[in-house]
C-alpha cells in the first residue's frame, strides 16, 4: 500500500515540493508518494484531523498556516516552541507533532553562500513562519535583525517572541521608502520572506526602487518560482549577489523526507529534480 506524504497551504499550484521528493521516493525505492494539497482557511482543521487518523503520514505544512495550524496539533520541537510557527507535520502513533526545518533549512543555505556577515545587520522583509524561521536563524549567527513589514502588532509579537527566545537584537520598521532606506544602513544581507515576486504576480518586490542598495549587500529572496525574481534582478542590475529560495527550499525539505521516512535522501536527486521542473 502506497503510503501519502503531501503539502498544506493556499494556494499550492505554484510547490515544487511534490517533484522534488517523488524523485527521492523514487530513488531509494520506498512506497511513499508526496502530494500538493490545497487546503482552505475552513478546512485547515478538519485536514490535520485527517493527518492523525492516517489519510497521511507527514506532511509540510506552507503559507498561509505555519503559525495558524498549531492550536490543531499535539506537541512541538523545541525549535517550533521558540519560532511559534512550524512547516513540517509528523505523525507519531496517534498524534501530531510541529517541527520547522526551516531555521536548519536556511543556515545550510547561508554556509553554503559563504557569507560573513562580521556583524553587520541583516534585513527580513515579512513577518510570517518564515521570516520567523529566518531570523531564528540569523540570531544563531549573533546577527543583528532588523523586520520590515507592514503589520506592525504582528512584527512587535515576533521581536518580542524572538528576543525573548533567544536574547539576540531585533528592530522593526515600516514598509516605506523612508524606514528600509534607514533599514538597510550598513546591512550585509537582504532576505524576502513574503511572497512578492512569486507566480503570478512577478513583477513585485519588497524592495522600493527609489531607495539604493548599500554596497555589497547580499540578496536572498525565499520565493523559488520563478527561477529569477525582480527581486534578484533588481540585484544583478546593481551589480550585487543575489540567489533565490530553490536550495533552501531542498535544504529543509531533505530534513523533512528524513523524519517522515527514516532515510536520508540525496540533495543533488532532489535540486535536479526541483531544477528540471522549473525550466519545464
């Protein structure tokens, strides 16, 4: 009997997530098959209960219910305590258990960009589950974290949790040209963890064009689809390093695979796999 593994969020056209572990399944031969799907704001909690009685047996848990999906679940890793938002669901006998992969997700990415930060600040742009799950990440490194986001009781509750959490600094400021010009002083990295850029709507970004990029200032936009955002092309025009979310959304979704099914699959099986699917 085929065993399912999927992905919760709205909407979930655009994921990825399917191809990438199907070809993993594939690869070391288990009977799993990873599917999308979409779940409604009313549905939410009537699919977890699904989840616990073995529809499914794990799942990654996307925009928009990272945090809103935790008063339905049984228990949290330390690590989802902390962030208060999760994006992978284990089944454990009967129960559900929350866990990010997120914050190990994208401090692989940030090894492998090879960035020293040497104290300089960083820019997140959102504050849902995943600029949570960044910043987490960030603070790790002592990084200085400075949120720019529109709701601004949402963005006090993730300084508050975060610095609470982990005793590292965080700032937040409004979305305007005037708060991300002061912002992004003497900042070294510049992470989008909103969906602006993404499909269909690629001509957006988080970044206001009249505002200039400080020198050498990294760009990492989460967004994966498409490949090359305006975001990252914004970047390139100014002559800057930029990367999109495609490995860290590999990253965190090895960690994933590996706590569902036991087995540790290939990264390279996995961004190829992620990789063909967008040219195509």
């Amino acid at each position: 009997m085929v065993k399912k593994l999927g992905v919760f969020g709205y909407p979930i056209s655009h994921s990825i997530s399917p191809t990438m572990h199907n070809a993993a399944c594939s690869e070391l031969g288990i009977n799993f098959v990873y599917e999308a799907h979409e779940v409604e704001k009313h549905q939410l909690e009537q699919t977890i209960s699904d989840l616990r009685k073995g529809v499914w047996e794990g799942a990654n848990i996307t925009i928009p219910y990272k945090e809103t999906v935790i008063p339905f679940l049984d228990s949290l890793s330390d690590t989802a305590k902390k962030l208060g938002a999760v994006n992978t669901l284990i089944k454990v006998d009967n129960e559900i258990k929350g866990d990010n992969t997120d914050v190990d997700g994208f401090l692989l990415e940030l090894n492998s960009m090879n960035l020293d930060l040497d104290g300089h600040p960083a820019i997140i742009f959102g504050n849902g589950g995943s600029a949570r799950a960044v910043a987490y990440a960030l603070l790790q490194k002592n990084t200085e974290v400075r949120i720019i986001a529109r709701n601004h009781m949402v963005s006090t509750q993730l300084k508050d949790d975060l610095s609470k959490s982990t005793g590292g600094k965080l700032m937040h400021y409004n979305w305007t040209p005037t708060d991300l010009k002061v912002a992004s002083q003497k900042c070294k990295l510049a992470v989008n963890c909103t969906p602006l850029g993404m499909l269909p709507n690629v001509t957006t970004t988080p970044w206001f064009p009249s505002v200039p990029f400080p020198d050498d200032i990294m760009i990492y936009d989460l967004v994966y689809n498409p490949l090359e955002t305006m975001f990252t092309k914004q970047a390139k025009h100014h002559g800057l390093a930029s990367k999109t979310g495609l490995g860290m959304l590999v990253q965190q979704g090895a960690i994933s695979f590996e706590l569902w099914t036991g087995q540790k699959p290939s990264i390279n099986t996995m961004l190829k796999a992620a990789e063909r699917k967008l040219y195509d």
